[in-house]
C-alpha cells in the first residue's frame, strides 16, 4: 500500500499595513491575518461613506456598525456567503485616513446620530495662497522616520494560545499621573462651562479616549527609539494635551461649519468669562450689567438681557441667575445676581 498524501500546505498569509478599496467582510479577514493592526487610506472620504453597504440587498448592512465598533476596539462579527461560520476579530485595529471637501462633510455623519462623525479627528487649516517651492523633507526626516516605524514593528506582540494579541499594561510615573488628572479634569471643566455648545459634547468624549491614545503612542515611540522602558512621564503627557487642544480647535471649526453657532451659547461663554474677571459673582442693576457685560449677541435691552440669562441658566447646572429687589442708595432698586457654582469654574463669593 502507498502512504497517505501529506496534507496540503498552509497557504501563506500575505502581512499588510495599507489597505485601500475594500469591504467591510474583507477588510475583516485582513485585520485577522494581520494582528498588528492596518491602516485604511482613502482619497476621498465622501467616496468611502457612500460606499458603505453598497454590495448589501436593499443598501442595509452593518459597515457602519462595523467602523463603530473597531474604533472602540470591540469584536466584530462578520459573516461572508464563503464561509460556514462568522468571521470573528477579538481585538480590530483599523485607522482610517482620507480628505473630504468641507462642502460634502455632511455625508460623513448622513443624518444619523450615531456618533460616527464624533469619531473622526479632524484637520482643517486656514487655506494659504500656494505657488512653486523648492522646500522638501529632508533625507534626514525621512530616514528618521523609517528608523521609528521599523523599531515599533519589532516590538514583541504578545498573543494567547489562540493567536489572538494580548494587551501590554504601560504605567504612569507619580507625576505623569498627576499632570494627567490636571488634564482631565480641565478637560471635562471645559464640557461643563456655560457656553459649551452642545454638540461638541460627543467629539469631546471621544477626544478624551484620543488622550490616552495618543499617550501611549508618543511613550511607544520614545521608549522604542531611546531603547528605554515604555512608561507614560510627563513629557508624554504634556504633549498628547498640546495636540488635543490642536484638534479641538479644528473640531470647533468642522462643527461650527456642519451646524452654525447657537446665540444662546455663545451669550453663556460671555457671561462666563465676564464672570472669571470679577471672581465668579456679579449683583447689581440689570442696567449696570448690560453697560458692562461685553458681547456681540446680548439683547438690546437690559431687561431682555436678564430674560434671556434666567433661560440659560435654567438648562445649565454652572450658571446661576437670581433677580430681586436689594437697597441701593437708599432706594428699592430691581437687581440681577450671577455667579458661578458646582466647583467647576469657581463658587459664589460674596
């Protein structure tokens, strides 16, 4: 009798980082081949949100839910007609990178309110006249560059028995955590402030997940290129705020963009930052705070004025507007009293 057959071999597994055109179902199968993680780069966004469930019957699908739940890194669940069973990836990582024209930004979200465009950190400079340069990147930078990716790809990826990549705990230094709950807690101060609009309150969670995120990456990179230990400092801290308050400030631009400005909020910051100057406590005439308090949407009158402010602080928790009667120069005079509370953005004095 001849022997057996010997199983066929394994067919190989092609490593990939860029990923351009492709399904959610494939995109899947290559996370999976791919533990590392990959990149999808796209020309034009508008051209990827318009195709999302394209190949499904009637145009429904879950590639949303998909890009959901990867930016989260939760598993995902994908089932192809090739294969008897779902595709599972415990742990996806998938960046995507592309430009959009501020005219069809809105395809991004597509009416929906699921937290998608919140998603997104954005890049949206002034336009600046261009012309001819000879300017270039440096031989230097890019052999720098290089040099740093190839140290990251050898950093030892720790997986479990089935294969599957195993999350390494980086630790804060004492004063890394300390400039790290600063951080925080002026960020959430922020979400709170009267004045804060309040569709920035979705992008601006989500930038406080991109904090952490880009702490680690700036540790990974310096402990890989220095050959130290990976540990969150200062420095790592300080620099992953310097560039959330970068894309917040191009998030406020995309936003104001998408929605406009409500008069309502702006009037709120207004009154707040009136209110900083004076040590969080203003009382006197209604008159005497319309001739004081500075801003281009504050009613004509000061009794609208006061109006409008009792309505703002009713829908906030940090403004407070009382109105009364006190004794001024020996007379009964109508007064307005604001201050701020709660210990976000200072307390009543006075």
């Amino acid at each position: 009798m001849g022997e057996a057959a010997p199983p066929p071999p394994q067919e190989p597994t092609m490593e990939r980082t860029l990923v351009e055109d492709t399904t959610v179902e494939r995109l899947a199968g290559i996370q999976a081949e791919n533990p590392r993680g990959v990149v999808v780069i796209r020309d034009e966004l508008s051209g990827w949100a318009r195709g999302m469930d394209q190949y499904k019957q009637g145009g429904r699908g879950a590639d949303r839910q998909f890009w959901l739940s990867a930016w989260s890194i939760s598993y995902v669940s994908v089932d192809r007609k090739s294969q008897p069973h779902p595709l599972i990836v415990s742990c996806p990582f998938v960046s995507l990178f592309g430009a959009i024209q501020p005219s069809v930004l809105p395809e991004l979200g597509q009416g929906r309110e699921d937290g998608l465009l919140d998603r997104f950190l954005f890049a949206y400079p002034d336009a600046e006249l261009s012309g001819w340069t000879d300017d270039e990147i440096s031989e230097e930078a890019e052999e720098a560059y290089v040099s740093l990716y190839d140290k990251l790809r050898e950093l030892h990826l720790p997986t479990d028995d089935l294969g599957d990549p195993v999350p390494v705990c980086i630790h804060f230094s004492p004063q890394a955590k300390e400039a790290l709950i600063d951080a925080i807690n002026s960020h959430r101060a922020e979400m709170y402030a009267p004045g804060f609009p309040a569709r920035l309150k979705g992008p601006w969670s989500k930038l406080e997940a991109y904090f952490a995120r880009l702490m680690l990456i700036l540790a990974t990179c310096r402990a890989a290129e220095m050959g130290t230990a990976e540990r969150l400092e200062v420095k790592d801290v300080l620099a992953a705020a310097s560039l959330l308050n970068y894309f917040k400030g191009h998030a406020r631009r995309v936003y104001v963009g998408l929605h406009g400005e409500d008069e309502d909020e702006r009037l709120a910051a207004d009154v707040a930052a009136f209110l900083k100057e004076r040590g969080g406590y203003f009382k006197d005439e209604p008159g005497i705070l319309f001739n004081e308090l500075s801003s281009q949407v504050k009613p004509q009158r000061p009794d609208e004025l006061t109006k409008r402010l009792k309505g703002i602080a009713a829908k906030n928790k940090v403004l407070a507007c009382n109105t009364g009667n006190f004794w001024k120069d020996g007379q009964s005079r109508r007064f307005v009293e604001l201050f701020l509370g709660d210990g976000v953005n200072g307390v009543k004095e006075g």
